[in-house]
C-alpha cells in the first residue's frame, strides 16, 4: 500500500487553508484568463474571418483562438516563476513546518511568515527559479535512470513507453519535495542541498515511487470527478459561440478542470509525497555512488555542483 497517512495529508492541508485558498485564487483567475484569452480570440478571428472571406468565419474562428491562447501562455511564462515562489514554495515550506513539528501564525498571516521562509533561503526568486529548474532536469534524468524495461527487448517497447509516461507523472511532483528539503538544510548552500535531497530520493526510489503511482491514481480520479463537475457549465458557454465551435466547451472544461486540481487536489498530493519522503530518508546519508549516476546522466544535476559558493561539508543524517 502507501506510506503516508490519509488524516495527516488532509490535517496538513487544513492547517495550510489560507495557501489552499490563495492558490484557488490564482488558479481560477489563470484559468479564466485562458478562457478569456481563447473566447475573445475566437470572437476576433470569426469577424475577422467573415469580413475578408464573406463566409463562414470558423477557420478565422479556429485560428483567432489558437492565438489568444498562445498569448495567455506567453503572458504565463513571464510570471511563471512569480506564481512558483510565492504559491507553490510557500505553501510547500508551510506544509513541511507543520509536518517536522514546526508552528505557523494561524489565518492570513502564514502566508507571509511562509513566503518570508522561502525568501531567507534563497534571498532572490531569480535564484529558487534556477534551482528548480535545474532540479526538474534532476528529475527527468531520474526517469530514464529508474526505467524498468529496456527499450530493445522485443515486443516490450509499448510497455517500456507506458512505464516511462506512468513516471514521468509519478516524478511530476518532485522537484517541490525537493524545494522542501532545501529549506529544511539551512546549514548547506541550496544547490548542494538540491543535490543531497535528489539523491536521497533516488536512493530510496523503490517505495517512493510505488508511494507516487498510488498518489497519480488518486489525482486522476479525483481530476475526472472535477472534469465531470464543470463540463456541464463549460458547454452552456461554449453554445453561447458562434456556430460549430461547441467542442470548445471540451477545452474549456478542461482548462477549469485543471485549475481546480492545481488549488485543490495538488496540495494533498503534496503533503502525502512529504510524508513519504520524509520517513523513506529518515536516518540516511546521500550514497556516493548514486551521486555518480545522476552526475553521469544528467548535465543539470552537475550544474548544481557549480553552484555551491563554498566547499561542502561532510553530508549529515537527514
């Protein structure tokens, strides 16, 4: 089964609610931009359509939306790293406080406290932003390293493709489990810590990805349950479109399903994946000999090697 408690993941969540409803505030808010973003697009591209062909403007339609929702995503890459430092970490680090034990301000303050946590660790968002994403390049080659089937044997290539999508899901959530363990270790520089904490978890890959699979199975039952929820509405707006474009109530339920999941249900993945991690590495030291495959498969783990200011210290015991 798994290893983490059901009580506990929902008390960490509880305890944490003005995060849970700070990040169903911006999630809702993302997800009604792309929605805006694609209607007003498809608006466009229809008069647009129409006025220069004099017929059906569902081509200009089809494009005016593609384009809409490209410019939302490139709005997003600009404040990406914005929404990661002071949604996702923040509420990460709080989750992990109360997990070891820690006390946190109760309301609307914790936030403050928490974001105020995330700043002292890694002084500037610039920098928690390359970490992480030298941790998500971690990440990926752990995916490759922890393949199960070999992709030569025969008749077993589908298999092996399957297992490599089941972890790359599995491993989505990884690289906040590891922002946790950083700001847990203020004694070691924060790349040094990225890596001691990603080999910890490849070290120990065997019950934390089982762990992992469990937590994927619970967040797409739990995504379709929501995809159910808002279909209906998202198809009532999508009939008030011109005609033809009503499968765009499809997308839309889609775009506000995963906005739900990212405030709602990502969370408790989260703190169930804490859990986890934290009793899979209870007691251990980083093994040397993990540190050298993940130096030799990826070139982002070894680029948080270049990042420590200082000479390391011998690893301590987590």
């Amino acid at each position: 089964m798994w290893d983490f408690s059901i009580a506990t993941t929902l008390g960490l969540v509880l305890r944490t609610w003005p995060f849970v409803l700070l990040r169903l505030a911006v999630y809702t808010l993302i997800a009604a931009g792309f929605v805006f973003g694609t209607v007003l697009g498809l608006v466009i591209g229809w008069i647009v359509g129409n006025a220069l062909s004099g017929e059906s403007g569902l081509v200009g339609a089809t494009i005016g939306g593609l384009c809409g929702l490209g410019l939302v995503f490139g709005v997003l890459w600009w404040v990406r790293q914005y929404l990661v430092y002071l949604v996702k970490v923040g509420h990460v680090a709080a989750m992990d406080t109360l997990l070891r034990g820690g006390k946190l301000p109760s309301g609307l303050p914790q936030i403050a406290h928490a974001v105020a946590t995330v700043k002292a660790r890694f002084l500037e968002v610039n920098v928690l932003f390359g970490i992480d994403i030298l941790i998500r390049g971690g990440v990926h080659a752990l995916v490759g390293l922890l393949d199960i089937l070999t992709f030569w044997i025969p008749g077993f290539r589908a298999v092996n493709n399957l297992i490599n999508a089941v972890l790359t899901i599995a491993l989505g959530l990884v690289d906040e489990i590891i922002l946790a363990y950083i700001i847990r270790r203020e004694d070691e520089p924060p790349a040094d810590a990225a890596r001691d904490g990603l080999v910890l978890y490849a070290q120990n890959a065997g019950p934390l990805i089982r762990n992992a699979v469990w937590i994927v199975l619970f967040r797409l039952v739990a995504l379709a349950l929501i995809f159910l929820l808002v279909l209906g509405p998202a198809i009532a707006l999508a009939y008030a479109l011109p005609d033809g474009l009503a499968g765009a109530g499809v997308i839309f339920a889609a775009i506000f399903a995963w906005g739900l999941a990212a405030a709602l249900i990502e969370p408790l993945a989260i703190a169930a994946l804490l859990q986890a991690y934290d009793r899979a590495i209870r007691g251990q030291t980083p093994d040397p000999e993990w540190t050298a495959k993940l130096d030799e498969a990826s070139s982002a783990f070894r680029d948080l090697a270049r990042r420590a200011p200082v000479p390391r210290a011998a690893p301590q015991p987590t």
